[in-house]
C-alpha cells in the first residue's frame, strides 16, 4: 500500500464549524485524505456573522508550518484566511523554502456575513507574494473584482479577470466563481492556454456558509491524491454542488453546507 495522501490547510478558525479550518478538514475526511492545519487566526464567528478574530504570532505560525513539514510532508497546500501583510509574507516565504507544489488559494477577503477578514493593506501582498506562487487560485466575483481592479457584471468580464489574473499576476490557473451572478452557478475556469465553464444548478437556499472554503479544499484534497488539476476541479464542482443541494439546516443565518452529501452520493451511485 502507497503513503496516504495528505493536505495541509492554513486557514483561520470557525467555532461553529461551517467554515476556515474546520471546513476544510471535514472535506479533506470526506474524500480520504489526511487533512492537516495551521492556524492563523482564532475566529469568533457562526452563521449569523463574526465577532472577533485573533491573528496568532508570526513565530506561533512559522512554528506550526515546520512542524508539519518536519514530519509529515503535504501533497497539496491551500491558504484561506491570512488577514495581515505580514502573515502573507511569511507563509509565501515558508512556500518557496519547502518548495511547495500544488498550492491552491482562496483568496478569503470578505465573510459571507460581509464582515472584512483581510486587512486592506495587505491585498497588495496577497497578489504580488502568493499569487504567483498558485497552482489555482478560486476568487468569487467580489474578491475577483478586488484583485484585478475590474468590475464583473458578466461572463465575458469573468474571462477577462480570470485572463489577467493568470497571465499577468502569475496564476498557473484561476477558477472565477459566478455564484454571485446569474441563474445558474456558472465558473469560469482558466489555465494560460484554455477557458472552460463549469455550470450547476442553482438551489434556493441560505444554507451557504463555508461554500468557498469547502470548493477549494475539495480541489486540494484532489491534488492531493494526483488527480490532474482540471479534473480535480470537476470533482471540486460536484462536490460543493452536493453540499448546497443536501442542505443540514443548522443556524439561524447562513447555515453550513453538507459535507457529507457527496460520500452519500457515490455510496448511492456504486449501488446502482
């Protein structure tokens, strides 16, 4: 039997369990892989909103990322929250020192409840540092616009950020989510060299906490495991599209997503 494969995510924290860390590790549970963590943020938050939030030391997250790495080394990494410029450049410098492949982003700039989780300092770093560093980057139409300074108001400006957002920041591939936008949960995936639409349908529910979180550590849970980059977001797509369609209904705001929907799908689908 090979090694199992193992995801590292550097995120904050969600008490109520719907979002940053906890998220992430119930998706990398989900689809068999050893999720890992370090923390850089304790987050006091739940479906209605967030509270507070305590960035940790930098030595505190330099310490944790060395203590994964010395041990058990990640087959795919993913930030979340890095809310100050200076956690930003230490987890960019920490990346090239361990020589990190399959780095996913999700660029965390802004809570569902609208409370900002990023300083706007440091937007600045998050582009020029880490960006450049990204096997893919998964911006929603919000954080898209903040990146690139664009306004996103349809399918072809999607492209067009995604275009930028590669070609001249640094991606190696960017999924522009569209759940913001139309009738269907239209994304816009881009590589360098091809555009692609992902499309699901939308399911009326405000049971969405954790969405993109859950995405990106579905794309980093399937790296982990080999899957081509492409494919890896196809799985990413089915798997979040399951989460909202299954909803847990739990909290009395934005409730979490299911994570457990998509195992109980292909447990339906193998005994079919």
């Amino acid at each position: 039997m090979g090694q199992v494969p193992r995801a590292l995510t550097i995120a904050g924290t969600d008490p109520s369990g719907g979002a940053g860390i906890h998220a992430d590790l119930k998706t990398f549970q989900e689809l068999c892989v050893y999720g890992m963590s370090v923390i850089t943020a304790v987050v006091s938050q739940n479906t209605l909103g967030v509270k507070t939030f305590l960035d940790m030391p930098l030595e505190l997250i330099e310490s944790q990322m060395d203590a994964v790495y010395e041990d058990i080394r990640p087959n795919a990494v993913k930030t979340g929250m890095l809310s100050q410029s200076d956690v930003i450049r230490l987890v960019a410098q920490k990346m090239k020192a361990y020589n990190v492949d399959n780095y996913v982003m999700d660029p965390v700039m802004v809570a569902k409840s609208g409370d900002a989780l990023l300083a706007e300092t440091a937007k600045k770093e998050l582009v020029n540092e880490l960006l450049p560093l990204t096997t893919i980057v998964t911006p929603n139409l919000p954080e898209a616009e903040e990146i690139t300074g664009r306004t996103i108001q349809n399918v072809q400006q999607m492209k067009d950020a995604a275009k930028q957002i590669v070609d001249e920041f640094g991606a190696t591939a960017v999924v522009v989510k569209g759940g913001h936008l139309d009738d269907e949960a239209r994304d816009i995936y881009y590589d360098g060299s091809v555009f692609d639409e992902l499309v699901a349908s939308r399911y009326d529910t405000k049971h969405t906490h954790g969405t993109g979180c859950t995405f990106s550590a579905a794309i980093t849970a399937e790296l982990a495991k080999g899957t081509p980059l492409r494919q890896a977001v196809e799985t990413a797509k089915t798997y979040i599209t399951e989460a909202i369609k299954h909803p847990i209904h739990l909290g009395r705001g934005h409730g979490p997503v299911n994570h457990w929907a998509y195992r109980n799908r292909q447990e339906g689908l193998s005994r079919a």
